[in-house]
C-alpha cells in the first residue's frame, strides 16, 4: 500500500469516527428521559456538573493511562465507557444510575481530549502530512456539526420507545470504534518515552503571574470564558423545548435549530475580527438582551430570540478566542490554555448552578432570564472597565504584551 493510500484509509477512519461518535440519537432525548424518571430541575442540573467534573478531575490519571496503552487503545476504553453509561441509564434509570453514567461519561471526555487530538497532530506527522491539519481539523468540525445535526431527529423515534434509541445510539459508537481499529498507528509510541510528571501546583502559579503581568491575556481570558459558558444553553434544549409547546417527538427541532444558528454566527465570525471594542462588548449585552426577551416571550413563537442570541454569541466566541490566542506568547500557550481548561469547567459547573436555581424556581425560564441578565452585566463591565485596553491593533509585545516574563517553567 502505498503513502497516498495510508493517508487516505487514515483520514477516512478518522472522518468515520468524527462522524459517527456525534451521530448519537439519545442526545435530544436523554434529558427529557432523566426528568420522566424523576429527576428535579435542580438534579438535571447536577448531572452535567458530575459531567465536567469526571473530565476534570480525572485529566492526569487518563493522560497516565494514555501513555501506557497508546492513544488508539485509549480512545477505544474511553468509547467503552460511554457505551457503558448509556446502558446503565437504561437499565438503572436512577439518580445513582445517570450520576455514575455521567461520570463515565465526563472520563470518555478526557479520553478523547487527551488521546485523540494528540493522535491526530502525531500521525499526520509521522505520515509527513503535518500542514495539512488545519484542513483536516476544518473538514473534522464540518462532520462532527453533520452528525450532531442528524442526531437532533432522534427524537422522531420516541415511538419505539428509549432503548431502541439506546441501541441506536450504540450501534453507531461501535462503528465508530471500528473505524478507530482501522487505523495503522505510524508514530512512535510514547510509552516508550520518558513523561514529565506534570507538577499541577506549579502550573496554576505559572499561569497566574502570567496573567498577572500581561492584563490583556487575564481580560480576554475571562471574557472568554464567561461568554463561552453563560451563554450556553445546548445541555438544557430538550427540556426547554417541552416547556415551549414541542411535542416530545420533535424536541430534536430544538437542537437542529440552535445548531444551524450557532454554524451562521461562527461562519461569518471571521469577517469582523477588526470590529471596534466597543461593538463587541455591545454585541455581548444585546445577546443576553435576547436571552430576556425569549425568558418573556417563552414559546415557540420566542424561539427567534433565543436563535438570535446563539448566533450573535457563537460569532463573539470565536472573536474573543481569536483575541486571547494573539495576546498569548508563543512560549506560554500551553500553560494558559491549560488555565483556560480548567476555568472552563470551573465556570460551566457555576452555569449549571445558575439554571438549576432557575429551574427551582419553576421554569426553566427563570433559568435563562438569570443567564441573560448575567450575560448584559458581563458586556456592560466590559464596556465600563475593559474597554480598548485590549485592542486589536495592539501587537504581542507592545506595552499591553509584554513576552519577557521572568517566569519559572511549570
């Protein structure tokens, strides 16, 4: 088999993965599934908080496993382990049942993070095909969007009831996995490599007095992270849309809805990375403005707000993740986007508090007229305190940026 032919069975195993390990039927519905089984608001809630948490708390022990079996072998036992909660959600349709679920699923999450996006770069690499990963990251996100947007007509099978669905969505990760058992493994295994134990204490100091020492990477990284979360509703769409009115054959109408609004805002993101400060900050509390007004007007009839918010968002997301990257120096990426990983987890739980609070209340509604005012408060302290300290024009190393930190290595 020649080089052009490796690549090709490789970059169709790993497109087959993308697509079918997102092309899950049970996501529009598993939500609704846990509350008729006599999950709160406020516990639904805690399920996707046992979910970021599992992928958090267990990063280094996965990465430890990682490099003992080697990434393929990897993403197959994280595969393994969603399979698992998915099984267990229907066979034990208990608090204690979708917790532990939840939590297999937060590690298959770190399985993936660590062992499949390392693979990738690797065995592009090892095939010298390296400069082609922007393209093939650009084609991966096209399919995982493809899948999640077929995955949304799950809900059209309610008629054959959660465990055909379940079986379904099983199916579809076994082939997944099988395309993960295709590929030829070209790069040199790291197991055969020395690790660097990394040393979390010293990590977090290191991202903090670079955060300290250049205010623009802790503005736009806050920003960021902020907006990113606070504005995400996608766990939550399923039970919204009950709320709405949507029968529970068609709630998969919310996620195709939402997604289709996020892909427009994130595909003409690109033509105003020169947008002034003050639109951006602006954008930010006309979002959460949305928010409210779907919380006001909550029903179908709404759901053009809620649409509006998502690609005003999704378009202010890939804005301020572009601005934080150009602040960042070359030599400190990794530990900041490392900050910027357990922030992000860290935020998400504080989101989910807020919608179970919400929720508590009565209404899921309550839940999103808390995120929207939360939403204007965050681009109304931007506008007021932020402003143009961050401007795009301002290039690494000026008197914003300063790369010479004095900082030990993590």
């Amino acid at each position: 088999m020649n080089k052009r032919s490796t690549l090709r069975r490789f970059l169709h195993s790993i497109y087959g993965y993308t697509f079918f390990n997102k092309l899950l039927l049970l996501t529009p519905v598993y939500a609704v599934f846990m509350q008729d089984n006599g999950l709160t608001d406020i516990q639904l809630s805690l399920m996707f908080i046992i979910l970021s948490a599992g992928t958090f708390m267990t990063q280094i022990p996965v990465t430890w496993v990682t490099n003992k079996l080697g990434a393929k072998y990897a993403i197959i036992l994280g595969m393994l382990l969603k399979a698992t909660a998915f099984i267990l959600w229907f066979v034990c349709p208990t608090l204690f049942g979708f917790a532990l679920g939840m939590f297999l699923w937060g590690v298959e999450c770190a399985f993936y993070n660590v062992a499949f996006e390392s693979m990738l770069y690797d065995e592009l690499r090892a095939r010298h095909h390296q400069k082609t990963y922007a393209k093939v990251l650009g084609t991966r996100y096209n399919l995982q969007a493809l899948g999640s947007a077929l995955s949304a007509f799950g809900s059209l099978l309610m008629f054959a009831g959660y465990g055909w669905i379940t079986v379904a969505s099983l199916i579809s990760l076994g082939i997944a996995a099988t395309c993960i058992l295709r590929i030829d493994i070209k790069s040199k295994p790291r197991t055969k490599q020395k690790v660097r134990k990394t040393n979390f204490i010293k990590l977090m100091r290191t991202g903090t007095q670079i955060c300290a020492k250049t205010p623009c990477i802790l503005l736009m990284l806050m920003l960021s992270l902020l907006v990113a979360n606070v504005a995400y509703l996608d766990d939550y769409l399923s039970p919204i849309g009950v709320e709405v009115g949507l029968p529970i054959q068609f709630v998969g109408f919310m996620q195709f809805f939402i997604l289709g609004c996020a892909v427009l805002g994130q595909t003409f993101a690109y033509h105003f990375t020169r947008i002034k400060d003050w639109i951006l900050y602006s954008v930010i509390c006309a979002g959460g403005i949305s928010f409210v007004v779907f919380s006001v007007c909550y029903s179908l009839a709404g759901l053009w707000a809620l649409g509006l918010a998502y690609v005003l968002f999704s378009a202010v997301n890939v804005l301020l993740y572009s601005r934080l990257q150009d602040f960042i120096p070359t030599t400190y990426r990794s530990v900041i986007l490392s900050l910027y990983s357990i922030g992000d987890n860290i935020i998400y739980i504080g989101t989910c508090l807020i919608i179970g609070l919400g929720g508590m209340l009565g209404s899921w509604r309550y839940s999103i007229l808390l995120l929207g005012m939360t939403l204007i408060g965050i681009g109304l302290w931007a506008l007021l305190f932020v402003r143009d300290k961050c401007a795009v024009s301002d290039p690494p190393g000026s008197k914003n940026v300063k790369t010479s930190l004095p900082i030990t290595e993590a």
